[in-house]
C-alpha cells in the first residue's frame, strides 16, 4: 500500500513535469496555425489553344465551347479560381484561399488565349495563368496578320491580360520549348557537363525574366517546364533563380506543404473529347 502510494506521487509529479515542459516549449509547435500544419490539397488544369475550326482540334487545342462549359461548371459548382502566386503565398505564409479553390494554365501563349479565352474569363470573372513562350512573344511584335490557330501573344496582349487582375504570366523559357532528337525542353543535352547546363539553361530562364520586366513591370514566380521535361535536372537552378514553383505535366492532384520550395505543381491537360462535368468529376480527390 505504501509502495502503490509513493508510486502514485512519483507518477504525478512527472505528469505535472510534462505538463510544465509542453508550456514552456509551446511556442515551437502550438503557435504554428492549424492549416500551416496541414497538406494543402488542389487541383491544376493545364490547356494550350482554343481554335473554332474542328480541322485543327486536337489534344491540344479545343474548342473554345469547352473552355466556356469549364468556367460555368466550376463557377455553378463553387469553385474558385486561383493564382499560382496565391497559392505559394498560402503555403509560404498562411494567406487565406477562397473556398474549393482551382488553378487554370495555359501553356505556350498563344494569340487565341487572348482572342478567346480572356473575353470568357472577363464573362465568368475568372483568373488563368498564362506562361508564354519568350521569344514568339517578341517576334509576334510587328505581325499585321493575326491568325488564332497559330499566331502568339504579344507583349501588348499579355500586358492588357495581366492589368486586368484575371491573368497571371510565369516564365516558360525564352527559346528552349524545342525538342532535339530524344531531347525536350529543358532537359541535359548528351555530353553536356553539369556546368555547361546550368549556364545554358540559367541564361535562357533569365533572358525570359528580363524581358518580361522590361514588358510587364513583373518578374514571374513560376517556371513552367516545356513538355513538363527536365525537372529532375532543373529543380535546383530553379531554386537558385528564386522561383517559388515549378510545373510540370504529370497528371496528379497537388498535395504541397509548407517549405518544400520550389513547389512541384502537377497538372491535368484537358482533353477535346469530353463534357465539363465528366472532365472535372473524373478528376482524384
């Protein structure tokens, strides 16, 4: 009996020494908001060009018919559009996201996203994000002819989509969405030394950034990879050039945390072939 008593005090006094310890140290974990603890969970969709004329359709380039029953079914549905840039300031800072929130990308800058898509994203009061192609952007600067199945954004274009607070632009390259034999984007080139491919690809990223400064006054917080390629090799010069995201191709729902700079964003190409609600139900939760 004395020994279950002595016990029952020695016990109680850890418990309290636990206790104390959990106080004092609380400031380390406890302060930490709950959803900075937590996976943020989103979806990205990734399209390339609207065209009206069925004869150039294909994986990518839809129908602008499709694109509009997007935006209405996300709309009806309670989605919310987002910024890449508001999504790694929620992750980076805790900023508030809208309820169900949803990125849109469109790859390649092409002339029809301004044609077609902004006029409907003013319609539906939505937000896209456009990563544009540097040096088709700067030739595009003096053409008269402007044909939506493959002409490019001009700078102007892209200016006027930015200003209006519903198009975001991110960097995806100046002049390395090619493919060489069996090499894409940015991928390292047979023979290329480590060193070599870090310039080479630093030096393009960067002619991207400084023209898109001198044009928009921004500098981009993404780099979309062309074909989605070369991530493996480029996360860590994307790092050093400070971006805070770099998307790929690879077809999966987001789960991203707090610190894992750069943020791999994973997106689903939207296909030609099927109805809003069957694109965006098929999607994984």
């Amino acid at each position: 009996m004395i020994l279950n008593a002595r016990m029952k005090i020695i016990m109680s006094a850890i418990l309290v020494s636990v206790i104390a310890l959990i106080a004092a140290f609380s400031g380390s974990l406890y302060d930490v908001p709950a959803s900075a603890q937590e996976e943020t969970e989103i979806a990205v969709i990734m399209y390339h060009g609207f065209v009206k004329d069925k004869s150039f359709q294909n994986k990518y380039m839809i129908s602008p018919s499709y694109f509009e029953s997007d935006l209405r079914y996300l709309t009806e549905n309670g989605y919310h559009t987002i910024f890449i840039s508001e999504l790694t300031d929620h992750l980076e800072n805790n900023a508030p996201l809208p309820d169900k929130p949803v990125i849109l990308t469109f790859d390649d800058g092409y002339y029809n996203n301004y044609a077609y898509a902004y006029p409907l994203l003013k319609k539906y009061n939505c937000k896209a994000v456009i990563s544009p192609i540097g040096k088709p952007a700067d030739d595009a600067k003096d053409e008269k002819v402007r044909n939506a199945a493959y002409s490019q954004c001009k700078w102007s274009e892209l200016a006027e989509m930015q200003q209006s607070g519903l198009v975001e632009i991110q960097n995806h390259t100046y002049d390395l969405h090619k493919i060489n034999g069996n090499i894409q984007g940015l991928e390292k080139q047979n023979g290329e030394t480590d060193t070599a491919y870090e310039k080479r690809i630093s030096e393009d990223i960067l002619k991207f950034n400084k023209r898109m400064e001198e044009e928009l006054s921004l500098s981009p917080t993404a780099l979309t990879l062309p074909f989605g390629a070369g991530r493996k090799e480029v996360l860590n010069i994307a790092d050093k050039l400070g971006f805070k995201a770099v998307l790929d191709c690879e077809e999966k729902i987001n789960h991203l945390s707090s610190g894992d700079t750069p943020y791999i964003i994973h997106r689903f190409l939207r296909p030609n072939d099927i109805s809003s609600e069957e694109f965006f139900t098929s999607l994984p939760h």
